[in-house]
C-alpha cells in the first residue's frame, strides 16, 4: 500500500516523540509499505518564528524565516529514520527534487507540481522522502507557503498527485470526535465521516484537517486522521470518505415558504424546536429555516403547505408571544455547493451581483460553510440558474 503520512507539529514536538514518529514509519516500511512522510516544524517553532518577527519584513524573507521549522523537523525525522535502517532523504524547497511549485500568484502549479510528484512516486520502493509541510517554491526558486494549515495541504495534494492508497494525519486528537471533550461528557471518536461533513466543521472551528486540504481529496483516496501515541500508520482513528463535487442543482418542485412572527421571538428558547415539533409530527420534511430579529420562516413543499399553515397557526393562536402566519408559494431553490466556496473571497457578491442586475429578486440567500442556496419566485428559477452556471 502507498501511503503519505503527515505529522503535525505536537507529534514531533520532542525527541520522544519524533522517535515514537520514527517507529510507526519504520514499522510500515518493513511491512513492505511505500511511505512518503510530510514534517510540520516541531511543537509551536513556526508561531514563536512568526512571533519574533518585530520588524517589517518582505514577503520573501518572512518565508524563508518561517520555513526553518519544517527544515529542522525534516531533518530530524530523516536521522531517525536512518538510524533505524531506513532509507531516507530529506526534501525542501532548493532541491532538485522538491515536488509543489506555485506560479507567480501562489497558486500551485498543477502541471508542474504533477509532474515532480510522479518522479517521486516512481522511486518510492527504494527511499523514504520526508517532506518540509507548509512550503512552496515559485518558478524563480523563492519559497512561498501554502497558508494556514498547510502541512495538511501538502500531504492531501501530494497524496493525489503520487496516487497514494491513503494519507494519514498524525496528529494530537482522537481523529474525529462527537464533541470537544475539554467541553462536553462522553464524547467519543468518530469511525468515519464524509468529507462535506468535516469540511463544514472545520469551517465552523473543528481543528481536525484544514479545510484547503481536503480540496485535493479524491474518492478513491483514503484520509484518515489518527493520534500520534496510536503508533500505527495503518489502523485507527477516523476515516474521511468521498469527494468534494462542485454541483449547481435547482429542485424540480416549488416550495412555499411559512413565515411565523413573534414579538422578540430570538429571546424565546425553545421555540424553533416546537415549531419544527409541530410538523415533524405531521411528516412534513423542512427543506431550509431561516430566523429574523422577530420571525422564523419554514421552506416546504408546496403541495404540503396549506396542512403545515393549518397546524402552526394553532400553536400561534395558544402562544401570546406569537403574532402571525403567512405562507408564500411559487418558490424555487437554486444551491451552489463546492468545496472551493469558502476559498473565495467575495464569492457571494459574485453570485448575487448578476441576479440583481438582471433584476431577480431574492427571497433569502442561505449559506453554509460549503453552499449558497437562493430562494427566488418560480417564474424567475430558469434565468437564474443560467445567470448562476455562466458564473460558475
């Protein structure tokens, strides 16, 4: 089995712990693995670099500073390696054989990048490379990063590139977990999870894989994330399944939309569930919710809407803090969903701007970490789903 390991920055952060490193990776070799490994600078070197930095500097020597964590974490894990009888080789920006090049804006160079990848694959049944995490080099041979979490970035991207069977997050969690457990009772880890799933979590504050890495995950290729004290690259922890697929999809059927207004309804706990209570006994399925200062409105579908109207005005009639019902029908969904969204700036001015211009008007836009959906009168779905697939 092919596999790229990447080893966050707590599982090399002591000499212990590189050895512990050190172990699993010999440990895989001598099974007759092919393991490509990617280093993260030891313990915190790269925020305490970045810390010292009191002074301007250019973008170009700011690079270079921050990048003698992951130089010294290379070389350490190849040491270990070595003294194990592991064949093994270091890789950083400046050699010859460093695999991620970026183009004069830092973005990767997918040709180019490709292509190193495969030389290193091809020698992969005779040297072990350990891989400076977080680093680039442009064509001019100056070293660029790949911003925050990009040891992660590094190991899913080359994982694709070098067709590894599995990339394996070493890290200091217990792969996925139902909860924090700083936080939260009985929280325990996740087997598996999808990659839409841990994308949305990682953008809402999940510190598990970072969130541009898993933009380079294909389907057939594994990612699991495991703890460093497992000591076994090839077990354990959580399995990350599927792909990111960017889709532009419209729903055959129009939705109403059930509007329920109530004085100061964000201060009533409890009112959301009781609503939704109401319909969920009906089997009536909610297709998106979206709450103002002094309302909540339910998206269904239409043909539902005149029993849901019926059963929400009695919970509005028996609850002084409720005011009123409307429904709304003729409404059709557009979502644009993609594992790059959230790597845009200004991706949703993008897509309203030509809605607005073209006059449409929106009933709701909902976001979530990996979607846009937007809400627009049945009449208007066919322009602007085109107006939407042009842009995209």
């Amino acid at each position: 089995m092919r596999v790229v390991a990447k080893f966050g920055g707590t599982s090399l952060g002591s000499g212990d712990r590189i050895n512990r490193a050190a172990d699993s990776i010999a440990n895989a070799v001598n099974s007759g693995h092919e393991i490509a490994v990617v280093a993260s600078a030891m313990g915190s070197t790269t925020d305490d670099l970045l810390d010292e930095i009191q002074f301007e500097a250019s973008d170009a020597d700011r690079a270079e500073i921050v990048s003698m964590g992951e130089r010294t974490s290379v070389r350490m894990l190849k040491a270990a390696l070595e003294s194990r009888g592991v064949n093994a080789v270091f890789l950083e920006p400046g050699r010859d054989e460093w695999p991620i090049i970026t183009n004069d804006l830092g973005e990767v160079d997918v040709e180019e990048t490709t292509k190193r990848a495969a030389a290193l694959e091809s020698n992969l049944d005779h040297v072990v490379p350990v891989i400076t995490g977080f680093l680039a080099q442009n064509h001019a041979g100056e070293i660029t990063t790949l911003g925050r979490g990009g040891s992660d970035t590094t190991a899913v991207m080359l994982g694709k590139y070098m067709h590894a069977d599995e990339v394996v997050i070493v890290t200091d969690v217990e792969g996925v977990m139902t909860g924090d457990p700083r936080v939260v009772e009985g929280a325990r880890n996740v087997g598996q999870i999808t990659v839409d799933e841990l994308r949305n979590l990682s953008f809402r504050g999940a510190e598990v894989v970072a969130p541009s890495a898993l933009s380079y995950k294909s389907g057939q290729m594994g990612v699991r994330v495991v703890h460093y004290q497992h000591g076994d690259l090839l077990t354990g922890g959580t399995r990350i399944e599927g792909q990111f697929e960017n889709l532009i999809d419209m729903q055959e059927t129009p939705l109403a939309c059930i509007t329920v207004a109530g004085r100061a309804i964000r201060n009533r706990p409890g009112i959301l569930a009781e609503l939704s209570q109401t319909l969920r006994e009906a089997d009536i399925n909610i297709d998106c919710v979206a709450s103002g200062m002094d309302s909540i409105t339910f998206y269904i579908e239409e043909d539902l809407a005149e029993e849901a109207e019926a059963l929400l005005h009695e919970q509005v009639v028996s609850d002084t803090t409720l005011s009123s019902i409307t429904v709304d029908g003729g409404v059709a969904v557009i979502r644009v969903t993609g594992g790059e969204l959230p790597n845009r700036p200004g991706v949703v001015q993008a897509i309203l701007s030509p809605i607005a211009e073209a006059g449409i008007n929106l009933h709701d836009v909902i976001t979530s970490a990996t979607s846009v959906a937007l809400f627009v009168d049945w009449s208007d779905r066919e322009e602007t789903l085109e107006i939407v697939q042009s842009e995209f």
